[in-house]
C-alpha cells in the first residue's frame, strides 16, 4: 500500500501551507474535493464555513472509509471539483420532483415584465410575447371579469 500511496501523492499530491484556518476554508471551497477530513480540534465550528466538499468527515473517529461503508454518504461522490455544484450519489438521484407553478394574476402582473426581458435578452419573442398578452390581458380588466 505504501507504493499506492506514493505513487497517488508524486502523481496529485500537494502540501499547501496557511496562515489561517479560515484561508484553508477558502482554499477547500475552491478546491471542492471529493472528501474532506477536518483534522482540527472542534471541528464543528468549522462546518458552516466549508460550502463545497463531496463528503465532510469530522475528527479522528469519522474517517472517509466509515462514510464509504457505514455511516451515511455514498461511496459514489463528485470529483474534480465537481462538489462546487453536484452531491455525492444519495437516493434523491432516484427520486422524481415535480415543480408546481400557480401564479395569481397580481403575481403575474409583477414577475411577467422580468420575464419578457429575459426572454428577449434570449432571443425567444415568442416567449416574450405570450408573457406579454396576458400581462396586457390583466391590465385591461378582463381578468377581473
């Protein structure tokens, strides 16, 4: 095992020094690894600093394998930085969301010019102009009817 671990750290390894644990937060945060292991004295504290991690161990007791096997985590976490933007593979992958959108006309008539500007910036006249027959639908009264 030691060759395998030599070979990992000549080939990706890095030893990065800080002034503070609060620079290596933001280093980790931009990192986004796929595990992180918080070697720190109370690493409680530090939890709501770290905002992009695959997998977040905390101390000596809660080593990456025991997120692997045992306590939790998938073993199938995001790497390459990926934990910027994805979660480690968990049952809500598998799980089928539906947004529901119902708008009152008072809300459409707020939200819908944001929309026609941003279908327009898009390109998508279309969009934009199916937004903007019901706003000019509403503001002529016939909605209240």
């Amino acid at each position: 095992r030691g060759e395998l671990a030599r070979s990992a750290l000549e080939r990706r390894g890095r030893i990065v020094l800080v002034d503070s644990l609060d620079q290596a937060a933001d280093l980790v945060n931009n990192i986004a690894p796929e595990h992180l292991c918080l070697m720190v004295s109370d690493p409680w504290t530090w939890t709501d600093k770290i905002r992009h991690a695959g997998g977040l161990f905390l101390g000596e007791f809660s080593p990456e394998v025991m997120g692997d096997y045992i306590a939790g985590p998938s073993h199938v976490m995001p790497t390459g930085g990926t934990a910027r933007y994805s979660s480690a593979l968990s049952v809500h992958q598998f799980l089928r969301r539906m947004p529901v959108v119902g708008l009152s006309p008072s809300d459409f008539q707020r939200l819908g010019p944001s929309a026609v500007q941003i279908a327009n910036a898009e390109g998508l006249a279309g969009h934009a102009s199916a937004i903007q027959v019901r706003i000019d639908y509403i503001e002529s009264g016939a909605a209240a009817k």
